[in-house]
C-alpha cells in the first residue's frame, strides 16, 4: 500500500502534515499580495517569516523527538 500526501504511514492521517501545508500556503500567499499591492516593509517579512517557520519546524520538532523516545 502507497503512503498519501498528508499521511505518515499507509491508511494513517497526518494532522500536522497538514496543518505544515496550510502555514506555507499561507505565507505564499500574503507574500504575493504584499508584493503585488507593494505593500512589503519589515512587518509583512516578519510575519511572512513565521508562517515558514510555522511550516517546517514542528515536523522536525516532532521528528527529533520521536528519535529521543526511543
């Protein structure tokens, strides 16, 4: 059985994956409206930063932590 795109193993849904995609996804997007309506200063960058951030560092939070339990 093939694993999915929001799933950690065959059958099993993934919340965080999930919730990783919708934080980009939104980044992206303010990222695109603040620079078509030339709106970009340092706080749209900021918070542009910590939808990315939000996207990427609790999967390897959660990866890192798995490897200590065990």
């Amino acid at each position: 059985m093939k694993t999915g795109f929001f799933e950690e193993a065959p059958g099993v849904k993934s919340t965080m994956r999930l919730q990783s995609f919708i934080a980009l996804f939104i980044g992206a997007a303010i990222a695109c409206f603040a620079i078509g309506t030339k709106q970009l200063d340092v706080n749209v960058i900021a918070v542009v930063t910590l939808f990315i951030v939000g996207a990427f560092v609790p999967k390897a939070i959660q990866k890192y932590a798995e490897v200590k339990k065990q």
